[in-house]
C-alpha cells in the first residue's frame, strides 16, 4: 500500500451498465426520474451506468463531505455544496451525477445561480467518489474532459486525492482546494469512523485543523 492511502472494510453495491444508449435516451431518463431518487446515472459516449448507493457506499461519502463542511468553517473558507447535481456535456457526449461536488476556488462565479451550465459555468472545484465495487464506466475519463480540478476518490476502501494536469488525473499527496491537507491524515479519520461516534470524530478532525493553521502561523 502506497503512502497516500488507507483502507477500511468495503461490501457491496448494485449497479447496472447499459450499451448504446442515445444521448436523447440519457436525457428523457433523467427527465422522467426527476430529481428525487437515490439511484445516481453516469453516462459516456453510448455507456449509460445506473448505480443505486447502499449504506455502506453513503457513511463514507458523508463523512468526506462533513470533512470538506469542517475544514471551509475552520478556515473561514466560502464553499457551495452542489451535491449530487447533474453534470452534464452535450457535446462532449459525457454525463455524470457525482458522489458530492463543491465549488470553493469558484464559489463566486456560481452562487446564486439556480442551473449550472457547464458550457458557461465552471465544473466543480472539488468531486467526491465512492466505490464499493469496481465501477463499470470511466468516471475520470468523464471528469477529465469536463475539467474538474479534484477528485478525492475512496475506491473499495483505498482514500486517494487525484488532481487534472495536463488532462489526466494523477495522485497527490496534499488536497488543491485544502494545500494544509495530507491525505494520509484524512484517510487516518476516515478509519477512524469505524470504531468512533461522528460528533467525536469531527471533534478531533477539527482540533486538527486548527493545529496545522497554528504550526503554519509559527
């Protein structure tokens, strides 16, 4: 195991991968399912994934967000949470419902704004994934060609930040939205929210934080 990651105990999670799927079918789906569901849809070029998030898949995920929540408090940081909202690029063929997404570098540019378009907004600053089980469509491939700066993806218990250069998304030891970040110490917490209750755990993350803005200010 390299470094940059940690792992914890992942299970399962349904997802369906349907081929030769029109770009007009991938619209009327979304459509027609509205935007109150929990099944999320990620479509590129013709693939279109239908993944329906369990338990195990949602603790992580909102632990990650609770994370992004604590750090943009502490650090008296302005963020919009887009959550799970569609993102999509007609002519790039490329469609996808992210874990979560926040804007912070871009916050301004998008507050206020009831749609995001991305051929004239900003895609977000910072996405989170993840898996429980091998996912059947290339989601970075997606998030590459819509040109999001970050992901942090948890890939079946592995914690990895992953930042765009020249097109491609590579591992980085330290968050771009948060530089004060390692994701050594995030992945450490994250483990940690197996064995802790989460009002203790964010607790310590915040303590945390505030220690490396104080040893920064040193």
């Amino acid at each position: 195991m390299s470094s940059t990651t940690s792992q914890f105990k992942p299970l399962t999670e349904g997802r369906v991968l349907l081929q030769n799927i029109s770009w007009k079918t991938y619209e009327r789906l979304l459509n027609e399912m509205g935007d109150h569901r929990n099944t999320r849809l990620n479509y590129d070029r013709g693939l279109l994934e239908i993944m329906t998030p369990l338990f195990e898949h949602e603790n992580p995920k909102r632990i990650l967000e609770k994370f992004v929540d604590a750090l943009a408090d502490v650090l008296n940081i302005e963020i919009l949470s887009a959550g799970s909202t569609t993102l999509n690029r007609p002519d790039l063929a490329r469609g996808s419902e992210p874990d979560s997404g926040f804007y912070i570098q871009n916050e301004q540019q998008v507050k206020g704004k009831r749609t995001i378009n991305l051929k004239t907004d900003p895609p977000p600053d910072l996405v989170i994934e993840v898996d429980v089980t091998s996912s059947s469509i290339d989601r970075e491939g997606i998030y590459a060609a819509m040109g999001v700066p970050e992901i942090w993806r948890c890939d079946r218990g592995l914690l990895k930040f992953l930042q765009l250069r020249s097109g491609n998304y590579i591992e980085t030891e330290h968050s771009l939205a948060f530089p004060l970040l390692p994701v050594t110490e995030v992945a450490k917490f994250l483990e940690q929210s197996q064995t802790v209750g989460e009002t203790t755990l964010l607790k310590a993350f915040r303590a945390w934080v505030r220690e490396q803005i104080q040893a920064e200010n040193k």
